[in-house]
C-alpha cells in the first residue's frame, strides 16, 4: 500500500481498539472531520480502511459463532 493507504490503515486500527475499550462511537465523527478539514484523501482511505476492518472482525465473530454451534451439534466421538 502507498503512504496514504498505511497511515489511514494504522489510525484505523488505534480507532478501533480506541472504541472497543471505550465504546465512544463519536470519536470516529471527530477523526473524520479532522481528516476532511485537511486531507480528503486521507479521510476516504481512513474511512475504507475502517469499514473494511470492522466488516471483517464481524464477519469473523459470525464465523466464530457458527464454528461453535456446528460443534455443539455433533455428536461425540464413541469411544
């Protein structure tokens, strides 16, 4: 990734550990106005890289949840 995408991509990641431990969901709308008021650029890749992260910790917690039920339905092993 080129400079922008990097910088955009590791500010996500601190946002969303900023979050998870604070649940201040506001905190993205101030980062963003930040961004937008100096660099559009560098606001669309936070946002990208933001959106695809936490898409991705979702779709994986799916995952996780679906794992645990498919073994709960199975039968155990006989011995």
């Amino acid at each position: 990734m080129g400079i922008t995408e990097d910088l955009a991509d590791d500010l996500a990641q601190q946002v969303i550990k900023y979050i998870e431990a604070s649940d201040d969901e506001i905190a993205i709308s101030e980062i963003v106005k930040v961004l937008g008021a100096t660099s559009q650029t560098a606001e669309e890749a936070f946002l990208t890289a933001l959106r695809v992260r936490r898409a991705n910790i979702a779709a994986r917690a799916l995952l996780l949840k679906k794992v645990k039920k498919l073994n709960e339905t199975r039968l155990p092993a006989p011995k």
